[in-house]
C-alpha cells in the first residue's frame, strides 16, 4: 500500500503522469483494498479528473480507464463525455466511451442523440486505412454504451436459388456421404461438407443425419484490409440477408485458417460488416447467424452464411441433462444400424436418458411401442416431456433396466450404456452378468440389441459366456465406441 500511497501523492503533484495512472491502473488490480482508499481522497480525485485534459495522449487514455476501474463515471459523466467531444487522437477516443460503459453511467436523451450522431458519422464516412483501426474499436464501444440496435428477434427464413453447404457431424461423414448416394447426390463433396445446388435440396431435406446448414453467399474475398469495404459492397451478403430475415441481425465471423492474421482479419471484417450495414447487423450475443470465411486453394475466400435459430429437425429436445445424447447422434445410429431394425417393433431402452435415441428410433422406422428405464429420475422426467412435445408415446420406468421384468417380450433394445471406464474389473464383469441375463429376458427369440459402448472386450465376453446371444456385427461409432448388434436365441 505504500508505493500506491506514493502514487497518489504523485497523481496529485501531476509528477510522471503518464507511468504515475498506469501503475495506479496496475495498483487496483493487485489490491482490492486500494480501490476504496483512493475514491476516500478527494485530492487525488480531482487531479485525476483533471489529467483528461494532460497534454501527453497516454496519460489521457490513461486516466479515462482509470475513472472507469474506479466506478466513478457516472459521477463524472460530463467530464468525460466532454473530453471525448474535444479528443483528436484516435487511439484515445474510445477510452472515454469504454469509462462510461463499464461505469455504468446513465446517459440523458440528449447525449444519447449527440452520440447517436458521431454514430451516424462513423458508418457514412470512408476514413483512410490507417485510421480504421481505431475507428472500429470505438464505433464497437458506441454501440455497447448505446445499447442493443435489435429491436426484435431475427427469424430465418430460406431463400430460394441459393446453393447450402450440409455440414457432416464431426466423425460421421461417411453415413452422410452414403445417404446422399442413396439419393442420387454424387458431386460437390470436400472436407468441410457436401454442397447442394437448389435443385437437389429438397431430396435430401428430411435427412436427420447432418449437423447443420450453411448458404453461399456469393462474392470475392480477399479479407486484405484496403479491400473489405469493397468486397462486402459487391457480394451477395447484404441483398442474402434482407431477404432471410426479418429484422436487424446479429452476426459474428469465422475465419478457418490457422494464425493469429485470422483473429485480426475477423475483427476488422466484422467492424466493416457491421459499420456499413446502416443498423441491420450488429455483433452481440446472443448472436442470430455466423459468417464463416474458407481458405481456397485458387486464392481468396468463399463465404457462407450458418443461421443459429433453432433446428426443427430436433425441437422436441428442449429438455436434457449434461450427460443426455445428442440428438443428431442418436439419429446417425439409428442411421447406421438401419438395416437391421424391424418395422412396428417394440423396442425398449434400458438407460434411456431423456430419450433421443428412442425418439430416433422411430423416426427411422415407425414402432409400435416403446419403453424407457433409467434410475435417474430427472432423466425421466425430462425424457416425459421430450415424448410429449415429440407426439410419440413412450413409458417411461423409473427403475434399474437390471430390475425391469415384462411379460410381453420385446423385438429390439437400443441403448448407449453407461460410461464404465472408473468402475473396477469387477463391477464391470457383474454389470455384463446383469445385461446379459436382461438381454435374454427383455428380448423374444430372435430379437436383437443395439448397444453402444467403449467396452469391447466385455461385450464380446458377455456373448461368448451366455450362450442364447448371438454376436452379428459391430459397426465403429467414434474414437472409443462401436454399436454391437446381439440376437437372442431362445
């Protein structure tokens, strides 16, 4: 506390102005106690207000963030808006705006309107490269100090003619890619997706085996920084996004190429995007779309825009638990198991969660029943709810699977067990024991299980010691798990 005591004796003798704020700036970060101390000194106080009029532009900068880390600005409101009025340096402007922001100060009509104007300014000005930096990071400040541009939520709405990137799930390409074939998609795939030209996407529509949809914005991207503003006029976005939206939208931006240049490039792209759009786009969460920008091989950029509105595909699963499966996941199994399941089956899961992966089922193939044990009574409750949206039927037990007894045996299970990997060798040889005995109950003869997990040499175990389960194939899930598909013969 001493050389902070020192440095405000020095603040207010206005001794090393400069170095005197940013050690005191450092000072607060280090001791909490210090914060309250210094607001006690009125002296201090004063020169620090004072010192936005210092002649050096740091020590200005300076001692703007400093009001601000203080919590003073709302006491100093005037003082800061009216240095930020007379500020010529670039890099010091928005130093003010960030004080008031952060400070939590409450602005008049009449300094919403003067700010509203330099607003105004900023995105109907074309400002040498040099100065766009600097421009950028406080036009960003403007509009946090202002508030939220949005004045309603942006729903997507496709427009038509436009080419869609299907993006795959990460690790499951090869079920899309074979999805596609079945329907007469053979061209336009690469690493990042398979591109669908307008006349192809809706016999690919109903697929539940994707991860999401991006749409090419046409236009030529170099991302160099004397170039954006042109690039951004002559595209596609601007006229895309009129017609998908509804409202003002709030986007941000992916540039898939490794380095920090990227990081930069992105920031000043989304400053541009978001100055020249006249109040239709704005960058705060939470946000509405995200604009991804890939490397190509010729040179340059090809654009696509991703809507993050909610997937109608999966909008019955608007209740999980941290461990309940993805959706998209559960249908990629059902996908890849897809030629072994039985049509109107009862099928039974015996840890079934919050239900996706039933749910799933019967969107690959219609049921006739289904049923859901699991000893987690959230899960149950969550999986009930999940069921109801969806309009399906499922019962749902509150029960070990190990517990559940039926008198009408079942055509499949279809199950993700447990994660295993902190149980002892012997727990997870009795848990084996226990699937067993159930596989053999649950299912008629003939039945067959679908379980996924990481515990190979277990499952194949369990099959070789109970003799009534037939071991048919296993199909490789991700980096740890396969689908082990069992019949039982009785």
């Amino acid at each position: 506390m001493e050389n902070l005591e020192i440095l405000l004796d020095n603040l207010k003798s206005k001794k090393n102005l400069r170095q005197t704020l940013s050690g005191l700036r450092a000072g607060l970060k280090e001791n909490k106690e210090f914060k309250a101390f210094f607001k006690e000194d009125g002296e201090a106080i004063k020169a620090l207000v004072e010192s936005l009029g210092a002649d050096d532009a740091k020590a200005r900068k300076s001692a703007a963030l400093l009001i601000g880390d203080l919590g003073l600005a709302g006491e100093e409101k005037n003082a800061l808006l009216e240095a930020y009025q007379n500020e010529t340096t670039l890099f010091v402007r928005e130093s003010y705006l960030k004080a008031l922001a952060e400070g939590g100060a409450e602005l008049s009509d009449e300094e919403r309107i003067v700010l509203n104007q330099r607003l105004e300014q900023i995105d109907g000005t074309d400002f040498p490269e040099s100065d766009m930096k600097h421009i950028l990071a406080e036009r960003k400040v403007l509009t946090q100090l202002l508030g939220s541009q949005k004045e309603s939520s942006a729903v997507f709405k496709e427009p038509s003619g436009v080419p869609v990137l299907m993006v795959p799930v990460k690790g499951f390409y090869e079920p899309l890619k074979k999805a596609l074939n079945e329907r007469g998609i053979t061209k336009g795939f690469s690493q990042i997706g398979v591109l669908l030209w307008p006349g192809d996407i809706d016999k690919v529509r109903d697929l539940r085996i994707y991860d999401h949809l991006k749409y090419l914005i046409s236009g030529d991207f170099t991302l160099e920084a004397e170039k954006i503003r042109d690039e951004i006029r002559k595209s596609a976005l601007a006229s895309f996004i009129r017609k998908a939206y509804n409202t003002s939208v709030s986007v941000r931006v992916h540039i898939h190429e490794k380095g920090d240049r990227s990081l930069k490039q992105a920031k000043r792209f989304t400053g541009e995007l978001i100055r020249m759009s006249g109040g239709d786009l704005v960058n705060e969460a939470p946000y509405d779309a995200e604009l991804h920008f890939y490397k190509k091989k010729s040179g340059g950029y090809v654009l696509f825009l991703k809507p993050l509105a909610e997937d109608q595909r999966f909008a019955y699963d608007c209740n999980r638990l941290s461990t309940s499966m993805q959706p998209v996941k559960a249908a990629v199994m059902n996908a890849l198991i897809s030629d072994h399941l039985s049509s109107y089956a009862r099928v039974i899961d015996l840890f079934a969660g919050n239900g996706s992966l039933l749910l799933e089922r019967d969107e690959a193939l219609r049921t006739k029943a289904m049923f859901a044990c699991d000893t987690n009574e959230a899960a149950v409750g969550a999986g009930r709810k999940n069921s109801e949206l969806k309009g399906r039927t499922v019962n749902y037990v509150h029960r070990s699977a190990f517990t559940f007894d039926t008198q009408e045996p079942f055509d499949e299970i279809i199950s993700e067990l447990p994660d295993l990997f902190e149980k002892t060798d012997r727990d997870r040889t009795e848990f084996f024991e226990k699937l067993a005995k159930t596989t053999v109950s649950v299912l008629r003869s003939g039945g067959k299980a679908f379980y996924l997990t990481a515990e190979g040499n277990e499952m194949k175990a369990m099959v070789r010691k109970e003799g009534r389960i037939e071991f048919l194939k296993e199909i490789p899930f991700d980096d740890k798990r396969s689908i082990f598909i069992l019949e039982v013969k009785k």
